[in-house]
C-alpha cells in the first residue's frame, strides 16, 4: 500500500516544485522535555497545496504571473535625430528642468503629441521627460505606462535611459503591476552599464529582476546566470538565493538548490538585509526539507520507488528546524508525517497528526492527514479503525466539500472574476455570507500573500485615483488628465480581475483537492472491505506490516522524555513530541 501510494505520489510531483512524496488509538506524548517552556501556538497556515505537492507550496513567493507571451518584433531601426526644438518644446523643458512638474507634464504632453510640430526625435524626448514628471507627482501607474511604451521600442532615444526608472517603479508598485516583464525587453549588456561604483546596488537590482523574468520564462540556466551576479552586499542577495535555490530545483540540481537554501540561512544569521528574516530563515529550512524529500525517491526500472533513507533523514532534519512559533511549523509537521510515514516510523507520523489536529490550532486545514491516518491503520491491518477514521472524515468533509462547491456555483461564467473580486474583498472584511463551517476553509483558502500582493495593487491605483482629484483642475480638465485618468481606471479594471482570476483559482484548487481526498478515502474502504473478505490484490497485501515490523513503532523514551500518557487534554510543551504506539495485525 505504502509503495503503490509513494509512487502515484511521486510521479504525480515530478512537475511541482519540490516534490513531497503524496498523499485511533490512544496518544502518548512522549516527554515533557527537560526544561519543559511552552512554546507560543504557530498560526495557522493557509491550507491551499497542490495535490501531491508539498503544502504552502504557493507561500514560497514564486512568482505567479503567466510566462509572457511571446514579444512581438521590435523596432530595430535606426533611431531617430532630435533637431531642433521649437519653442513651445524649449519651454516645456525648462518648466521640466525647474521641477515645475505639473505645468512641465502639461506642455510635455503637448510636444509628445505632436501638437507643437516638433520632429520624432524631439517627441521621444518629450515623452521620456513626460514620464518622469508624472512619476514625480505620484502617478506612478500613468508614467509607468508610458515608460512600458518606451521600452518596447529599443530605437527609441531614451530606451536605455528607462530601465533606471523601471528599476525605480519596482519599489513604488507591487509585483502585480508586472514590472518583470518590461524588465525582460532589455539584455545582460544593458543593464552591464549600470555597474559601476554608484550605481551597483541599481545593477544588482536590475539583475534580480531581469532573473525573476527569466525564470518566469522557464529559461533556468539563463536566471541562475543572473541571480548570481547579485552580490551578498544587496538587499536582493537573499531574494536571489531563493530563486536560485528554486531554478536548480526545477532543472533537479538537489545540492546546489540546497547550497542556495543553506546560504540563506547564513545571511539571515549574520543580519543580512531582507524584510521579514525569520520567516526567510524557515522558508529556507522547509525548501531544504522538500528537496532532500524529493531527491529521497527514486523510480527504478520497473517503475517502483525506493526510498534513500540518508536523504529521508535529511529532510526530517530540515523539518524539525523550522521554529514553533512560525506560520510553517504545521505545514513541517504535517510534511514530515510523510516522511515518517515513507520510513515506516508510523509512531511519528501519527503523532505528528495529533500535533496537528490539537485544539491549540483551531484554524488549521489538513484535511490529508486524516487520510493518511486510515492509511496507516490500513497497512496495519487494523481494518476497523480504518474505516471509523473513514467514516469520521466523510462525514465531517463532505458537508464541507458541499458547501464550498455551492459558494462556488454562484460564480460561473466568463465574467466571473471581478464578482468573485468584490466575494474575496468580503471574506477578506469578514463581511461574506458563509456558512459556519466552511468560513475559515475559504479565508484561509484566500490569505496567500499573492493575493494580498494583489489587493495591494489594487488599493495602490485607488490611491492613485485620489491623488489625482486633489490635482489641479488645469492638470484633471486637460487631455492629459484624461489620459491618465483612462490609464489608471484601465490599469485598476486589469487588476481587479487579474485578482478575481486568481482568488477563483484558488478557491477551485482548494475544492479539487478536498474532492481528491473524499475519493482517496472511499478507495481506503473498498480495499478494507476486499481486505475483510480476504480478497485484497496480492500487490497491496505483500506491502501491509508484519508484526515484526510494527515492533519498531513501539514507544520508548531516552534520556531526555518520559512516557505520558495522553489523557484528552493538550499542553503546549507536548506540541510536536507526541508519539503513539501502533501495532500490526496482520497475519492474525
């Protein structure tokens, strides 16, 4: 059983990011460990994971975004001559070289358009300087607009100029916004200009960024290129580690992913620059966890996995560093059960659950791991158990299951995104009309950071938008301001529905796998009921535990724990050292 679901599980993982191989008795908590502090609750994580991937899969921050569509020829002739200026364009500029923002936009505009009958050469010029006057009165959607007009035109006279201020425009609005992609119009060369003694920090920017488009682009060996010219000095250092350590991941270079993981970890303890270190620290732990995992299981040439038990203990390893108190301790847990699981340690593997399932984490969603508890009790022939734990889980998930299909029926069609828009803002509020049992599923199936990111964008144009009625009339009432106005309004309908597409696809994502997981535990009450009526196929009873084998999931305690039996009530230091003995029954 336990070989028939490892390798179902692994190939099924082969196009995910890392790889985790898959998909009631009484507790022990073995210790109270000496000292014996209680731990702080981890908070909940959000339980949105691929099936057969590693949960919180979306929560290592890759980017998203849909490789870009393949460009369409640039215009690569000559670039065209400035001459002289006319009047109307020297006053624009000197308004623009004053800092006289508004009214220099105002008559830039002019030129730009073509308005005042200056030459291509000198309208390009305005339109550059255009762009950075709306970006110095905070229209940063409007020049950024007009910047991504300039950079897909490398004949243009400024086309150099603005990568700088794409570089600029990537720290004044959210990743949504797609920087990345005007990044990727420009090459290693171009962006090579900006290494020098003032501007490196702008290079090794520029080379993260233009790494996050390649690697978009599934072009691995050309962003791992460019994430390590990004020097341990940057701010981008860490970021650029991560995707490093992710590319070798996807072209399955295990020890230099983990080389990348490992570096991250020793930045972070040495106070290298990055937002939010501790959580960058136990994302690393976990990433490493999933690789060793990952690089664990092997398919031989009959198509059955093996297990490499060093690379298994690796990755428990990595697991068990991931702190108490991070918002990915339960995924660790849950992950390791696997582990466990794999290694035929079944002690851990429920007791992990247990950890998992305690009232200490009221919003948690795994769903999964009562599936591999029946698992569990199946490979050991205790065929009772397996199908009360059955029964419990359908009877508990199916009305969910239920429920959240029904929420999801009333956003059907082709203009459903910007509804389901509106439904995420509520769930986000607490203001949606949810059945009880299912309100904290959908909020914590709508909580990823990429959402929020893209929520943020949102908000970011709505400021935009307020920003620009507290202009001056002459600036709102001009075509100018009508320009910009379109520009913003353009870019916040774009946004709104980008972030409904994608809330939508969480939400169908987290409904297939509870689907998934319905129909994988009524397949465990079919075999059980072959398996009562000793019909079970020969390939699932050859992989049951003997009773020689269950010995070694007999609890014992070492130095460090004693044996405490668990009596229904949870303390905070058991967290995570809770064991229980499981024995076979097969052969009986």
């Amino acid at each position: 059983m336990r070989h028939i679901l490892l390798r179902k599980f692994f190939i099924a993982s082969a196009t995910t990011i890392m790889g985790l191989a898959l998909t009631s008795g009484s507790a022990l908590a073995q210790g109270r460990r000496r000292p014996g502090a209680a731990a702080e609750a981890p908070a909940a994580r959000n339980p949105g994971h691929r099936p057969g991937a590693p949960r919180g899969g979306e929560s290592i921050e890759l980017d998203e975004t849909q490789p870009a569509a393949p460009a369409k020829p640039a215009d690569t002739g000559p670039a065209p001559v400035a001459g002289q200026m006319t009047e109307a364009a020297a006053q624009a500029k000197r308004l623009f070289d004053k800092d006289a923002w508004t009214d220099a936009a105002l008559a830039l505009y002019r030129v730009y358009k073509g308005e005042t009958g200056d030459d291509e050469g000198n309208r390009q010029l305005a339109q550059y300087y255009l762009a950075i006057s709306l970006y110095r009165l905070k229209f940063y959607q409007s020049s950024y607009g007009i910047f991504s007009e300039i950079a897909d035109k490398p004949n243009h006279l400024k086309f150099n100029e603005t990568l700088l201020w794409l570089a600029k425009l990537a720290t004044d609005l959210p990743e949504p916004a797609d920087i990345v992609e005007r990044v990727g119009k420009y090459n290693d060369e171009q962006i090579a200009k900006f290494n020098n003694q003032n501007q490196r920090e702008l290079f090794w920017q520029l080379n993260y960024l233009l790494g996050r488009y390649k690697y978009r682009n599934r072009q691995y060996d050309d962003a791992l290129r460019l994430f390590s010219k990004v020097d341990r000095k940057s701010k981008y250092y860490i970021r650029s580690q991560f995707f490093s350590g992710i590319s070798n991941v996807q072209i399955r270079k295990s020890v230099p992913a983990v080389q990348s993981f490992q570096r991250i970890v020793g930045m972070v303890d040495q106070g290298g620059e990055v937002e939010d270190a501790d959580r960058m620290r136990d994302l690393a732990f976990l990433s490493m966890a999933r690789t060793y995992y990952s690089a664990s299981v092997r398919l031989d040439e009959n198509n059955a996995p093996t297990i490499q038990s060093d690379k298994l203990s690796a990755a428990v390893k990595y697991w068990n560093k991931v702190d108490v108190a991070s918002e990915y301790w339960l995924d660790a847990l849950f992950e390791e059960s696997w582990a466990y699981f794999m290694a035929g340690d079944y002690a851990h593997a429920l007791g992990n659950i247990h950890t998992i399932e305690s009232p200490y984490f009221p919003n948690s969603y795994y769903p999964e791991a009562e599936v591999l508890k029946a698992v569990i009790y199946f490979a050991n022939c205790q065929y009772d158990d397996a199908e009360t734990i059955v029964a419990r889980f359908q009877a508990k998930y199916q009305p969910i299951y239920d429920d959240l299909n029904k929420v999801l029926t009333r956003f059907k069609g082709n203009e459903a995104d910007e509804p389901f828009y509106k439904f995420l803002k509520d769930v986000r509020d607490s203001k949606a009309d949810l059945p009880p049992r299912i309100k904290k599923v959908v909020e914590n199936a709508l909580s990823d950071r990429q959402l929020l990111r893209h929520l943020q964008y949102v908000q970011v144009l709505d400021d935009e938008q307020k920003r620009f009625q507290k202009a001056p009339a002459k600036f709102r009432d001009s075509a100018l301001g009508a320009d910009t106005k379109d520009a913003m309004q353009l870019a916040r309908d774009i946004a709104v529905r980008n972030a409904g597409q994608l809330a939508r696809e969480r939400y169908q994502r987290n409904l297939d796998e509870l689907n998934e997981h319905l129909r994988n535990s009524t397949k465990i009450l079919i075999d059980v009921t072959a398996a009562k009526r000793g019909q079970l196929e020969a390939n699932l009873a050859g992989s049951q535990v003997t009773v020689q084998e269950s010995e070694r999931n007999i609890v014992k305690p070492d130095e460090e724990h004693v044996i405490w039996p668990f009596d229904g009530e949870y303390w905070r230091d058991e967290l995570g050292f809770y064991r229980q003995t499981i024995t076979s029954k097969c052969g009986r």
